[in-house]
C-alpha cells in the first residue's frame, strides 16, 4: 500500500474527515454524556471514562477480542442519542461483528472487520462488503506486533471496499489497540492515518469521528452518486454509469461485463476497470456495445481523449496517419468524473487535497510526507471497439504476429515525433478483424514537449531499464588526458671522463625558472536532465516479446503425440527466469547491459523447440544496447538516427516468429493441464474390454428412487444377457464376435 502519511488527530479531524453537521457540536455532546440521566446511567462515568469498559481491554479476562470490543457499540449508540441533530436521519449504523474478523493470513473474500458503519439498504438484511461504509479492526494487546496485525487487519479491509465495490472513490477507517485508537483515510493516491490517541479518555475525538460519519452523506462516505448499482441478487451487479464529457452533456451507460479489473488490486495507482457496456437513452438500450474505461489520473496529465484527438490532427505523411488511426481505439466520449449529490453545487471528484497552509509535524514523523499540490482526478474514457486481450489470444503464436504489428505501429508514432511510454501486454488489443490496437495513451508525450513533468511511468515488468533507473546508461567514458612526459633522469653518469672539481669562478648562481600558472579548465557541462526517448519503447516491446517466449513451453508437431514425457526436464529453470525476468530488477539490469551470457543463460533453459527464438532475442538484445550506445554520444541522446530501418528488422524478425510457429501445437504452463492431447493408447486384450464392460454395466444401473430408462433398461439387458460357454473353436469365436458386438 506504500508509505502511510501520519496527522496530528486534530488536523485529521478537522481537515480529512467530513465537515460536521450545522447541528453537531462535540462538545456539547461529551457535556451531554457525562450529565444524561444519574449517575448510574451517563455513558461516561465519574472516572471520566466510557460507562461500556469498567476496565482496559488489555485487562479483561476475555480471550476474544470480538467479546471485549462488543461494548464500543453502545458508545456509538449512546453518542446517536446524544446528537442535538434530532431532525436529520442518520445514514450509517454501527455493526458489531459477533465472530469477529479473522488475523490477516486468514482471511479470504467472506470475511467482515472485526467491526463497520454500514448503510440502511442493505439485502434481505445480510450486510456485504457493498454495504460497509467503515470498516474498524481491534486487538486487546498493544505489543509490536499486535500494532504490526493491526495495520495489516485494517490495510486488507480498506484493499476490499475499494477493490470490489466499483463505486468507491475513498473510504475511511479506524484500529483500537487495547486503549490506542488510530483514525484512518484511504484513497487511489495516498494513505493517512494518525497518531495514536487514548480513545477511553479522549472522548471528544471519539465523538467527532462517528458523528462526522454516522450523518455525512453517501458521496461523503466514498461513494460515487454518477454509477447506480442495479442488483438482482446478492452476486449479479450490473451499473448505470454517468459519463459526463467536456461539453457538459451526460451520457448514461450500462454495464453488460467486466473486461478488466487487475489495476484495483493495488489501492495506490490507478485503479482502472473496463467494462462492455451500452448506451442508455431514456432507459432504453440504444446503439452498439462499446468500451467504458473508469480510472484515476494525474490532474496535470492531459487526457487520453485530448491525446487521441491531437494524434488525429497530427501532420504525417496520409499511408502513416492511416496505420496510426487503424491502430488506435475511437474514442466515443470522455470526461471527468462530476460528483453531484443532488444539495450542493457539482464538483470535480478528486482525491482529498489538503489546504496549503503548512500541515504540522506528527509526534510519529519527523516531516510529513506529503504534497498539497498533486491529487489524481477521476476520469472515464468511452471507446467504440470491443477488442480482446493480447494475453487471451488464441491460437498462442498469433501473438507475434500482432507484437510485429505494434512495431510497424511504434515506427509510425516514432516518425510523428510521439513516444507512448507504457508499451505493456496490457496495453496492446486485438479487434474483431485480427487487427493490432495500441491503447492507453495517458501518458502518451511529443519527444520534444518539455513543458510535462518526465516520470517514472510504465508498467514495471515492462519498463526499459534506463527509465527504471532514472539515467543515461551507455554515455562515452570520459576522456582523460595523459600526464606530460617527464625527461629521463640518472644518478650516476655513465662517461669515463672524471669530473672536474668545481671552483667558485665556476660557479653560477641558478636562474629561478618562470613558472607559467596553469591554464584553468572550464567547468564540466552539466548532464542533461534525462528524458524518455523512442529507444525506451523499442526496449519495452522486446521485454514484452520475451516475455511471452518465456511463456512458451514447448512447441510440437500437431500430428505429434505428446505426453508427460514431452515436457523440458529444465521446465522449472525455464519458469524461474520467467519469473527473475519479469520482477527481479537486478537481473533485468545485467540483460540490458555488456555483460556476457547475461541473457544467453536464461535462453538455455527453453526448450530446445523454442531455443533458436531466444537467441534471435539475444540478438536483439544487443542491437538495442548498441542504439542506445550510438544515441547517447551527443549530449542529447538522437534516437533517430540509432534507430534507423530497427522497427521494419524487429517486425519481420517477429513475423518470421509467426510463421516458424504456425501449424504447431505452442504449449504453455496452462495448456499442459488443458490443451494437451491424449496419447494414442496401445490395444488392450478383450479381458480388459471385457472388464470395462462390466464397469460400465455397474454404472448404468439406476440408484435406487431413479426411474428406469426403457432405452437404458434394454441396453442393459443385452449387456446383462448371460454367456452360455461351449467347447470347440467355433463356439469360442462365436462368443468373441458377439462380445465384441455387444
């Protein structure tokens, strides 16, 4: 989830949480809690502590954190009862879970927190993760690592809600243990929490946390009012989804399936789902299906449709401005996401932006870590296409044909003085004529357009290793100039002739030499701020390459019979680079660089079917470095000219993959439990058949309660019918003939 960012309670309060009710004072409602009705009975007695624990939770001899911390609920009830805001309906109410939530390695989709603030609309009374507002986790203890199960308790709930419900925007939190409460805020750009605080003595915070929630509105709570959840049963969820684009005018779509949702399992990022949906007009479908995508993007990166619509306009020769279009997604509609709750004034859904008053240092950190000035803002892009997944496409070796299909793609965008920047199997489609499409062009840049800040984007498993690293790494060694000879020296003279002895005539007095100061050399250049050139996306693709080589198996003759036999005995190894590949950094640094055998040893693990395809790989390998070589001489990499006729090469290199493959049964991890053909068995003797028979006569008898089949009763009978044994051949054959018949 990354680095959580630590508040003062107070600023927490005051400037995440949503703002109180005109009606709610806390204040005002700790005075009413200690004076409502004798002494016997306030919710907070005269140790100025909560009436519901008569001792801390640590001291209970209750093992159960469930049992102790069921008593929060009538804090919370006591505090609804105490609200002055008598003429205002509470949206959440508390829910104690009896069985509590399970420890982190425990817990699986069913599982509830220990405790949540859930709407009133829940079905047939049963509360779902669709239905929890703010989910609260507990422990007794308030060791290390009670604290340490916590976190993780509390960061597994907040994952759920804005992982499975496609409505939530943000969500909200809280973790007591024993008397330490921490207040929690989460949304798809930061995670907040605050410094602990005694919940049994600090009511007014206690206070102001659940009347702030148990009285904000839906939108306030995290949910998105532009999607209308349409449920049929407690596991069929379509939507209505509000799309309201530039102009102003709003689009309703409905949702027909969910195409994509692996970016919500990281909370922090984009959270982009895509769905198959339709248009609505007046309630009514209308028009053809479409593809609605729903993510969180940087407010100061232009949007995916703007980028479309400039890429459209570009100035390029029409043969490379009809490619271009071919292989990009058309874009129906787009905006950003409106928020408008029906009682105030519409606005931006953008995660939470602190003000830009200096935020005070938490008592657990010693700066904040925290920019005032970046939020992501909510954003949906609609495209007409209904295309498949580069990684679902079958039969498995058409996949290279449409990676050499991207890269005719990439020349193009290259040429038009564009970089895309997240070249990812991801990002690459396939539409119902077999023909590549290139989307997510969000962080799509002109080469030359300096006025956007450069950032490590990508997907990472995919991201060239310069732009991993945030440097130049093939720049020309510095030139050292050599030392000036010094002239030769002896000791000894090696003439036979003896030297005279001096005399003070003789002697002269030494000329002080003129020393000449030495020329002062200029300052070193500074190194230029490193930027993303076309070579980046060229290297990602040949990451995006090797990893489907890697997925590949083995590759057979159709007509050949395979087995378990058949399988790599390096099967293992092969999986294993796949995987350092893909996610280990420093092995991904040592392939993108002149070390040898850095990749070949990787190659070695394929199959020896596969092999020659990793060694035109390791080929590429090293045209790429030799690019990024000849690029960097200058002092701004020129990747024009490093990369001259490299696309066409890598394409038909590519196609040429294609081609060798065709008319191959490609195996993969999955195809081997799946696709695989059964061997041809050997002909088994008639008492094997036999025995089968007999098999199969047990099997087709009716269990009892069944009716009987006519039909099956017959074939039974004739299967049942008794063999009469008679001596002599002919009576043998005759009874082979009609057990083979029968």
């Amino acid at each position: 989830m990354g680095d959580c960012i630590h508040l003062p309670v107070e600023y927490f309060l005051d400037h995440v949480l949503p703002p109180l009710h005109s009606q709610v004072n806390p204040r005002a409602i700790v005075d009413t809690l200690k004076t409502r009705g004798n002494k016997s009975q306030s919710a907070i007695n005269r140790q100025n502590r909560w009436r519901a624990f008569t001792q801390n939770p640590a001291e209970s001899p209750q093992r159960d954190e469930s049992h102790v911390f069921k008593y929060l609920a009538d804090v919370v009830q006591a505090i609804v009862k105490a609200s002055v805001a008598v003429n205002v309906d509470y949206i959440a109410r508390f829910q104690h879970n009896p069985h509590g939530g399970p420890d982190y390695y425990e817990r699986d989709r069913n599982s509830l927190p220990d405790a949540y603030l859930h709407l009133h609309n829940t079905v047939d009374g049963t509360v779902s993760w669709m239905d929890i507002a703010v989910p609260g986790e507990y422990k007794k203890g308030c060791s290390y690592t009670d604290k340490q199960n916590n976190v993780m308790n509390i960061s597994w709930s907040i994952c759920e809600l804005l992982r499975k419900d496609p409505r939530r925007r943000f969500t909200y939190g809280y973790s007591i243990e024993n008397t330490d409460m921490r207040l929690w805020y989460c949304d798809r750009y930061r995670i907040i929490t605050t410094a602990p605080f005694d919940f049994m003595f600090e009511h007014e915070s206690v206070v102001h946390f659940f009347a702030s929630l148990i009285y904000a509105r839906p939108d306030q709570l995290g949910w998105d009012p532009s999607i209308e959840l349409l449920r049929d049963g407690p596991h069929n969820f379509q939507y209505d989804i509000t799309v309201t684009t530039k102009d102003g005018e709003k689009v309703i779509y409905r949702t027909l399936k969910l195409l994509s949702d692996l970016a919500v399992n990281s909370v922090i990022g984009k959270g982009t789902r895509i769905w198959k949906v339709t248009r609505l007009e007046d309630g009514r479908i209308s028009g053809e299906t479409a593809v609605l995508k729903d993510s969180w993007v940087d407010n100061d990166q232009p949007r995916e449709g703007d980028t479309f619509h400039e890429l459209q306009n570009a100035n390029m020769p029409a043969e490379n401005h009809k490619i271009l279009m071919d292989a990009l997604l058309t874009v129906e509609s787009y905006g950003d996401v409106i928020i408008d709750p029906g009682r105030d004034a519409a606005y931006p859904d953008h995660t939470i932006q602190l003000p830009s008053s200096p935020i005070p240092k938490c008592a657990t950190s010693d700066s904040p870590k925290w920019s005032v000035r970046k939020y992501k803002i909510h954003h949906r892009v609609v495209f007409k296409e209904v295309c498949t997944p580069l990684r679902q496409l079958r039969p498995f070796q058409y996949v290279f044909k449409i990676l050499g299909q991207i890269c005719i793609v990439l020349k193009v965008l290259h040429q038009a003085g564009w970089v895309h920047r997240d070249i990812s199997s991801a990002n690459i489609l396939v539409d119902s004529t077999g023909r590549a499409k290139l989307i997510d062009l969000e962080y799509a840049k002109k080469i030359d357009d300096e006025s956007r800040r450069e950032m490590r984007v990508g997907t990472a498993k995919f991201m060239s290793v310069e732009l991993d690293r945030r440097n130049y790494r093939f720049r020309p060694s510095p030139v050292v100039s050599p030392l000036p000879k010094a002239p030769p020296f002896d000791d000894f003279s090696t003439s036979r002739t003896p030297t005279p002895t001096p005399t003070p005539d003789t002697i002269r007095t030494p000329t002080p030499p003129i020393l000449t100061p030495p020329k002062e050399r200029p300052p070193p250049e500074p190194e230029p701020p490193f930027r993303y050139n076309p070579i980046h996306d060229f290297e990602s693709l040949w990451w995006v390459t090797t990893f489907f080589v890697f997925q590949m198996e083995a590759a057979f003759k159709s007509a050949a019979p395979l087995s378990g036999q058949s399988r790599s005995p390096r099967l293992q190894d092969q999986r294993m680079s796949a995987q350092r590949l893909s996610h280990d950094q420093d092995v991904r640094f040592l392939v993108m660089s002149n070390r040898v055998n850095a990749f070949m040893k990787h190659v070695h693990t394929l199959h020896r079917s596969i092999r020659p395809i990793g060694g035109q790989l390791e080929t590429w390998r090293a045209k790429i470095i030799r690019a990024y070589r000849k690029a960097e001489q200058t002092r701004i990499p020129d990747a024009t000219m490093a990369m001259q006729d490299l696309h066409e090469e890598f394409a038909k290199d590519l196609f040429r993959i294609f081609y060798m493959l065709a008319g191959k049964t490609v195996m993969t991890e999955e195809s081997w439990i799946t696709n695989e053909p059964e061997a041809a068995n050997p002909p088994q003797e008639i008492s094997s058949k036999r025995k089968r028979e007999d098999q199969d006569e047990h099997r087709d008898e009716p269990e009892a309660g069944e009716p009987a089949d006519p039909a099956r009763s017959r074939k039974k009978a004739r299967k049942a019918r008794p063999v009469v044994l008679v001596d002599g051949p002919a009576a043998r054959t005759r009874a082979r003939l009609r057990a083979k018949a029968r």
